[in-house]
C-alpha cells in the first residue's frame, strides 16, 4: 500500500526538498564563479536563455503534476458520494424484499457501512493494517449479501423488486472495486516524480551558476523560489496520498447515509 515516498513525514519532504535545492543551487553558484574569469558577456546571454528555458520547463512539470495529484483526490472524493448513493439505493430496495431476507440484508449494508467508514478512518490514520481488515471483512459481506440475493432470486425467480435490489447490490460490489483502485491504487508514477524534481534541480544549479558568473548572490530571490516550489510539492505529496495529514477525503455521504440508516431501522 506504500511506496518509498510514503514513509517520509510530510514535513520531511517539505525540508528535504529545501536542502536539495539549496545544496543544487550552492554547487551551481561555486562553479559559475571558477568560470567567472572566462568572457562573463558571451556566456551569461547564453545561460540566460537556457535558465529560461529550465524555468519554463520546471514551471509547466509543476503545474502538470499538480493538475493530476488534484484529479486523483477529486476521482477519491467523487466514488464516495457514488458508492454512498449507490448503498442507500440497496438499502431503499431492500425494504420491499420479502422477510427474513429483508432484515438480514438491511443488518449487512448497514454494517457495511460502518465497515467502510472504520476502514476511511484508519486510512486517514495511516492504519493500512486495519484498513486491509475493513477491505477483508466488506468482500466477507459482499458473499454474504450476494448468497442471500441469489437464494431470492432462486425463490422469486419472475419479481421485479429482487432484480432492482440485485442491480443495485451489483453496483455497490463494483465500486468497492473501484473506490480501493483509486484510494490506494491510484497514484502519480515515480518516473514523473524523479523527473520534476529532476528539472527543479537542474534549474537551481543553473541558478546558482548565473549568480555566480554575475558575482551577484540574490539569496532571497533563491529561497522564496525554493521555498515556493517546496510548498507545491507539499501539496503534491499531500493530495497523492493515500493517508492524508491536512487534506483530507470527506466521508459526509457516508455519515449521513448511516445517520439515515439509523432512523429508517428505529
């Protein structure tokens, strides 16, 4: 469920991030003053434009890795209103089951729901043991729901009402597929990430060597860059995620529907 990444504190890659690229831009500046004794106008017309480049290049990697951890946390959020709907839907359907049948299935979606939001919770905790029990114990439920709709349909082979709750049973099975693909599965590739961090490096050496050609140090300009671009990788990390510190996955669907639940069962 973790990659290497994952086991770094957020506020680890925040710093970590920062020193590499103040170290990258240190080395850049140290090399751009051995060759400051060369002719300074010819080479730093040229530096300029290949820094230009490099920042162009760094700031469109940026903003395309930020547009993807964004639609991953926004694909997470959206199959949680889904499968919610989708659950209250079976669970609306179910009330017109024949009985017993129709106890027992409301008393599994109802501890299915309570599975998932442990399950969400112990995510947010960064309890991927007991995330992988919630994930266990709602495929247990799923066979079981699944062998209660079969023996109905066995039984009521022609009624409407049990191939409506048997589509809808259907579709809650599917998302859960789909919810676990894009909660754990779903995540920005490491090629991608190497390469930005790549180009942010390569840009501070170039950095760093301008300012040393120049003999000129802007040590406030570099850092606000590097803070910034430390920041945005914060976010980066952040949404991508699975066990998220500051933005968090909103399970109020989830709640609500239980809360529902609960009045529907009293």
């Amino acid at each position: 469920m973790l990659q290497t990444i994952d086991r770094i504190p957020i506020g680890a890659v925040f710093l970590i991030t920062i020193i590499i690229l103040f170290v990258a831009a240190e080395i850049g500046f140290h090399f751009g003053k051995l060759k400051k004794a060369r002719s300074k106008d010819k080479v730093k017309v040229q530096n300029d434009t290949v820094l230009v480049a490099a920042l162009g290049m760094l700031a469109f990697m940026l903003a395309f890795t930020f547009g993807m951890a964004g639609s991953i946390n926004e694909a997470r959020k959206g199959v949680v209103l889904e499968e919610a709907n989708a659950i209250g839907t079976a669970y609306l359907r179910a009330q017109i089951l024949p009985e017993p049948s129709s106890s027992k299935i409301k008393g599994f979606l109802h501890e299915y729901v309570d599975v998932r939001l442990k399950g969400a919770q112990a995510g947010q905790l960064k309890n991927f043991e007991q995330v992988k029990q919630a994930i266990a114990r709602s495929e247990e439920l799923h066979n079981e729901l699944w062998a209660l709709s079969v023996s109905l349909a066995k039984e009521n082979p022609s009624s409407i009402f049990v191939g409506l709750f048997v589509d809808s049973l259907n579709e809650v099975i599917d998302l859960h597929s789909i919810r676990v693909t894009k909660a754990i599965h779903s995540r920005i590739p490491k090629s991608i990430i190497i390469t930005l961090y790549f180009v942010a490096i390569l840009t501070m050496t170039l950095m760093g060597y301008q300012a040393g050609l120049t003999g000129i140090r802007t040590l406030v300009a570099r850092f606000a860059l590097i803070l910034a671009f430390a920041s945005v990788m914060l976010l980066i990390t952040e949404l991508d995620r699975p066990g998220k510190t500051m933005i968090k996955v909103s399970q109020q669907t989830m709640i609500d529907l239980r809360a529902s639940m609960d009045k529907t069962k009293h």
